[in-house]
C-alpha cells in the first residue's frame, strides 16, 4: 500500500509538473538572404492573414495587429468584452490612452515579439515565433475554435506560453485556419530574428501625413470647426459628439483617382497647424481640461470592416452644414454652455439653443451613418448585445413636418427631465440600479406627452407624407437591418422580403437612440452600465415600432403589436396601460393587410423610388405569390438568381443545419457562367424567428426555427462570414437542391462539405482571399478587411 500511494503521488506531481508548463525551447530561425522591410513585406502578411481576428476590441487578448503601434504594444489579460464586469476598467483605446510602449506596460501588456537579448544568432523565443512555429508542428485542426469565448493564452511570459502549447497544441496561429504560406512565414520568423523593428521615421511620416490635396481639405474644414465665435463653437462640438467613430474621407480627392485616404476626428489641446495632441476623454460629450480643437488625424491602421463607418466630406457638405446650423437662426442668442456631467449626458439640454429641426435635418442627412453607429459600433457585439432588435426589419423616418416636437422647440425643453437617459450615471453605476425603473418611468411620461402632441396637431392621424421621403440623391429615407445572430448589418433600401416588424424614427427617439446607445456608451463600463443601455433600448424600439404602427387604421395597431411580441405578457396589458392612443389615420385603406398596403404603396406610388428605393428582386414577394419553379439549367446569372429566387424566404431543414452551427450569414461564389461576369459573389443570410425580442435573457426559449427564413443578396453583406461556399455554374441545380432537401443524413451532410469551405480546408485562404479582393474591388471606399472571430469554430477535417 505504501508504494502505491508513492506511485499516485508521483503521477499526480508529473501532471501537476506538466500542467505548470516550462518555458520551450527557442525556435531555430534561418533568416532569409535580404532586408525585410516592416511596411513593404511584414504588414501585407499581418492584413490579410492576422488583422482577421485581431482588430479592434474583440481582438484575442487585445492584441491589435492592424498597425506597428498595436504589434508593439503586444497583448493584455484584461478582455474589453467581459461576461460580468461588477466594475468599470480603465479604457485601452490604441493611440489614444497612451503614447507610448513604456506607457503600455505600465497598464497591463507584454510584448509579443521581443525575444531574450541572451540568444545567440538564429535563436528566437518571443510569443509571435512560438505560435507561428506550432502550428507549423501541429498543423492539424479539429474541435472547436471559439476566438472570441476564451483569452486564448495571452501568456505574459514563456512558462505560460510553453503551458499553452503543451495543453493545447492544434491552438497555435492562425488560430483554427491552415498554416502561413512558407515563404510569409519566413518572412516574419527573420523579422522578429531582426528584432521586430516597425517603419523607419521617414515611413512613418509618410504614413501618417495626408496627401498634399487631402491636407487642403483639412485645412478648410478645421478653420470652420475651430472659429472662437459660440455658434461654431457650439456648432463644432454638435457635430463631434456625432461623428467621432466616423471614418471621413474627401470626396474630391478620391475622385481624382487616388487611392482612398481616411482619417478621424479628434480633440486636441494644440491648434491646426500643430502635431495633434488627443486629449483623452472617455465620451465626446465629456468636458475638457484646456479647450479642444477640432482636428483630422489620418488612419494609417489596416482599415477593417467592422467598424468601418465612412462619412464623404465635400464642398457641398460643408456648405449644407453653414446653411442648416450657421445661417438658421438660432432659439437663443448663441452662447457656450458649462453643465455638470450628468447634464452633459443630455443632448436636449445642451444643444436647446440650436433648432430642433437643424439637429433632425442633420440626422437625417446622415441617417444611415448614424444608424450604422450603433448597429456596428461598440455597443453591439455579441447576441447579448443584439437580441433588442430582431433579425431582419425596415427602418423610417418622420417628415420633419410631420413631427410638431420641431414645430414647437419648447416642449423638448419643458420635457428635459423626461429626456434623461442611463449614460448620464456614468459608467460604474450600483448593481440593482440596473434594474430600476427610474428612466422608464421617464421614458413613459415623455412618450404620453408626445402622444397627446401628435394627437393635438394630427387629430385625423397622419397621411403617407408623414413618411419622409428623402429629398437630394445620396438621401436615405429606407434601411434594411438584418441581424447575424452575434453580429447585425445596415443596408440602403428595400432588402428582402417584406419585413415582420417596420420602425419609423422621430427626432426625439433617434438622438436618444444613438446618445445612448453611441455617444454615452463605455465599452469598458460595468454590468450596470451595459444592462441599463440594454433596457433602455427596449424602450427606443418600441417607440420606433409605435410610431409606425399609428400610420395604420386603430383597429388594426393592437393585433399587429401584439404580433410581433408574442408570449410577451406585457404586451397582453399594452391597451390598458394609455400607451395606443385611438387617433385615427389619414390614410385610405383598401386591404385586410394595411402593414403590406402601406409599405407596398410607398414603393409603388414612387414616393421613395424618386431616389431609386425599389422592390428586392429576389426576395420579396406579393401577398399569395407562390414560388417560382426552380430552372432545371444553370448557364446565366439571370438562371442563378431564378434558382435563388425559387428558394428565398422559405425555410428548409438546411436552415436548421448551420444554424445549430451559429450559421446566419454565409458568402456564396458561383463560377462558370456565361456573359461578362463569370464569377458572382451572393450572401445567403438566415433570419431567425423570435417570438418577440423583449427580454435580455432566455433568448433561445423564443426562438422558432420552423419560421425561421433565408434570403439571398448580391455581393458580401455584413462583416463576420460564418462559412464560404464556392459552386460552379454545372453544380448549381445540386447545390439548391442540397438546401431545398437537406435532412441532416450522412449524403446530406456530404453534399455540404462538397460546397462548403470548412475552416480546416486547405484552399481556405485562397477562398478568403477571393472574396475579400472582390469586396475590395466593388466598393473601393467603404470595403474593409472582414473579420474570421465568427467563422464557424468546429472543424470537420476529412
């Protein structure tokens, strides 16, 4: 007995012993015979085969590999993206929260690429060599590979690391996708053997400084932002707290055939003219500590699409912007405002001195931009974030005639108090209060006052001009937004079939929506902060939904809500609660279907076609039309979008396939058919039916995946492809069979890896490659890297 337990004991030691890990031995680099330059040989490598995962804040560790100042940063174990944060952390914005890389370490992270200054020549042992040369040794790839639903290592130094890669030896970089290329490899190993170093001081200046003809249009444009007088002043300031996540470009310049140049809009304590210095504030609306100019500082990161937000500046766009808010007398004599925090939080207050029509004209010229910001922006990451909206609606918005909350500026005034939202409370707000129901308590009493508003001014109800209908080409009066589960998109026009639910945005309801949900949200808040914008968010939605339900008849807006929120006991109450008003409408019905009579009418009567908003058509459908019989040959793109057309909004059992997989947006190649195009690129999206989106847990339990439907569109939609099918013209008629008939059998399941690219493939690279040069090719301003955290993370090797 005593020698067995010896026995035990020691087994149980050299587990532990292993478990604890040892720091590996250092990897053995043959540098390649030539310089090897960080711009012209290092960064296309980290673009198209790193930044993919490691970007913005759901980068892995936050490791930012889109530019040398977020390789030499290195990583962190503080996860921006955190399940449960009982309190605020400290924000880790690249080039804006520190300066330099002493700086960095002092907050948290360790390189990655430096390596013990005690090796001989040819010795390497940083992070970035030990997780390239394992896969190179494990290359195999099986299992599961949820990027974003652990820290991966994030290993501070090489016993973490050498624990990592003894646990987990099919987990080295790329993570869950083939190897590098030998020769990119190659390429990086002499790097980092060469010392890792980044652009020499002259690339980075040209890295960094506008083009001689981008830089006569900054310098414009930071002259009227930064006029001493109050109505620039307060002018400058609206405009920042609206567009500082955008990526702006000149229109003029790119015209001229250059290729495109983005920058972003800071605040700096040194004027145009001088080196930009940030001053650091955690929200635009935050005061400064010595005054801010506005300025334009070039993004020289690898631009990725997620959160690539672009805003075109031009001439005309600066002249629409003096006539709205410079020209237009203003309620007040124009004047700088100082508030407390709390008041700072509240655009209502702030800004009351400028005409509420000026603020909403704004808006709406930018509408889908702004719309953008908090369907892409920080706040919407993950099904958590996103399970407020459903998976695929249209959003509108008010004539600004039609809205007498611009007609009569002091009712916003008077209604300040109501038009408190949760950002004003910070970001390290108590627990319970979370919970509370303190704001919709406000919320409530400013929608009734707003209601008896409309009621005094529209007694008859509003007639279809109440629509806005866009008034200059470029206008947005129509979104389409689908949601990818864990990811969402925003779109010009009518896509898909006719939507569930519609939203029709007021002035009020859309800035609330975008100072909540953009402007006063922290990324690095705590729980409290991000459940509060969450519930407050329910609110804003419903309010949309409201505001569209009361261009159809009264009898008809109860059963249509109710609808949309099925086995929501609340919504069981809504009638008794003085939220329906019983105004009428204005306008004439014919259908037993107002919601289709009326967005079908909007279409048809060119009231948005004016600015080309027409019918998806693929995808949408009239009431009764049956589907269309799938063609028996595929030759011509106009055969392709016939099968297509066949399929779309029906549900099959491939739908129920890929969605158990987290499958809802996937990209389509087709090649070999006849005509000027060849090859076609389609995204196939899943729409996921809820019975209503009014809870922030239990999501699953409202799921109906015998309702859920698939639309089919042209080109790549979204940024997080969850899978790439590639099919040639001869195999199509077996590809939508495959989808029309998938029953989960084994021949099925064949037939899905016949077309599918499973993320252990070995043309998985070139596939990504294809459709990312096509994105880059069609939209040459608004393309960005697609990110891979979401591809599908089990592996099926054959």
């Amino acid at each position: 007995m005593p020698q067995r337990i010896s026995i035990s004991f020691m087994l149980v030691l050299l587990g532990w012993l292993s478990a604890c890990g040892q720091a590996p031995p250092p990897v053995v680099v043959t540098e390649l015979p030539r310089p090897i330059g960080y711009l012209t040989d290092v960064e296309p490598i980290l673009a198209k085969r790193c930044v993919v995962c490691h970007s913005c804040y759901n980068a892995p560790c936050q490791l930012q590999l889109g530019s040398f100042e977020g390789v030499d940063r290195g990583g962190s174990k503080l996860r921006v993206y955190k399940g449960i944060r009982l309190h605020d952390q400290a924000p880790t914005r690249l080039f804006t929260d520190a300066q330099s890389t002493a700086q960095w370490r002092t907050k948290g992270f360790h390189s990655v690429t430096e390596s013990s200054p005690e090796l001989g020549p040819g010795l390497n042992d940083s992070a970035m060599i030990h997780l390239l040369d394992g896969k190179r040794r494990n290359p195999e790839i099986r299992g599961d590979y949820p990027a974003e639903a652990r820290d991966l290592t994030c290993a501070e130094d090489p016993r973490e690391l050498g624990k990592f890669l003894t646990q987990h030896p099919n987990e080295s970089m790329p993570f869950g996708f083939p190897a590098l290329e030998q020769s990119e490899y190659e390429i990086l190993a002499t790097w980092l053997a060469r010392g890792a170093t980044g652009p020499s001081a002259d690339e980075q200046r040209e890295l960094t400084t506008p083009s001689p003809a981008a830089g006569a249009e900054i310098a414009t444009w930071e002259a009227f932002l930064n006029q001493d007088d109050a109505k620039h002043a307060m002018t400058a300031r609206y405009l920042y707290e609206h567009f500082f996540l955008a990526h702006l470009v000149f229109s003029q310049v790119t015209k001229s055939g250059t290729k495109p140049e983005f920058f972003e809009w800071v605040r700096s304590s040194t004027p145009p003219g001088q080196p930009i210095v940030v001053i650091p504030t955690l929200r635009p609306y935050d005061s400064t500590p010595v005054r801010a100019y506005h300025r334009f500082r070039k993004i020289h990161a690898t631009i990725v699409h997620k959160t690539h937000m672009v805003v075109e500046l031009d001439d005309d766009a600066l002249a629409r912007l003096r006539e709205q808010f410079i020209a237009t007398p203003w309620l007040e004599t124009p004047h700088w405002v100082d508030l407390d925090p709390r008041a700072e939080a509240n655009p209502f207050v702030v800004f009351a001195q400028i005409p509420p029509r000026v603020r909403y004209q704004f808006l709406l010229d930018h509408s889908a931009f702004i719309m953008q910001t908090f369907i892409q922006g920080p706040v919407c990451k993950g099904q958590i974030a996103l399970n407020v909206i459903q998976d695929h609606y249209w959003v509108m918005f008010m004539n600004p005639d039609a809205d007498p909350t611009l007609a009569h500026p002091e009712f916003l005034v008077a209604q300040a108090n109501n038009l408190r939202m949760p950002i004003e409370r910070g970001s390290n707000g108590r627990i319970l209060r979370g919970f509370g129901n303190a704001y919709r308590k406000r919320y409530a009493e400013f929608y009734r006052a707003k209601v008896e508003l409309y009621d005094q001014h529209f007694p008859n109800g509003q007639a279809i001009t109440g629509i806005w209908p866009g008034e200059r080409a470029g206008d947005t009066p129509l979104l389409t937004i689908y949601r990818h589960f864990d990811s969402a998109s925003i779109h010009a026009g009518a896509l898909g079939d006719l939507p569930r639910t519609v939203w029709v945005c007021d002035y009020a309801q859309f800035e609330r929506m975008y100072y909540a949900l953009v402007a006063g949200f922290d990324v690095f808040g705590n729980v409290s902060h991000q459940i509060s914008i969450r519930r407050y968010m329910d609110y804003l939605r419903a309010d949309a939904e409201l505001n569209f339900l009361y261009f159809l008849p009264e009898p008809e807006r109860l059963p249509i809500l109710r609808s949309w929120y099925q086995t929501d006991r609340a919504i069981e109450h809504i009638d008794h609660q003085g939220v329906l008003t019983d105004r009428g409408t204005a306008i004439e019905f014919r259908t037993d279907d107002p919601q289709r009579e009326l967005l079908e009418r909007l279409i048809e009567t060119n009231f948005l076609a004016e600015i080309g908003i027409d019918f998806d058509p693929i995808n949408f459908r009239r009431a009764g039309e049956v589907a269309p019989a799938m063609p028996t040959t595929f030759r011509t793109e106009a055969d392709l979008r016939a099968g297509m057309r066949a399929l779309a909004t029906t549900g099959t059992g491939f739908i129920s396939h890929v969605t158990d997989s987290g499958v809802n947006l996937i990209y389509l190649r087709v090649g070999g058919l006849a005509g000027p195009k060849p090859d076609q690129v389609f995204t196939l999206i899943i729409n996921r039916w809820h019975d209503n989106v009014n809870s922030l847990l239990l999501e699953f339990e409202r799921l109906d995946p015998s309702k859920d439907t698939m639309h089919f569109l042209p080109g790549s939609l979204g940024s997080y492809p969850n899978y790439f099918f590639t099919v040639e013209a001869r195999d199509l008629a077996d590809f939508f069979a495959m989808l029309a008939e998938f029953d989960g059998s084994a021949a099925a399941r064949a037939e899905f890896a016949r077309f599918g690219i499973d993320r252990s493939d070995p043309n998985f690279w070139p596939t990504y490659d294809w459709f990312q040069s096509q994105f880059d090719a069609a939209e040459p301003v608004l393309a960005g890297r697609f990110d891979l955290n979401r591809y599908e993370s089990r592996a099926h090797p054959d």
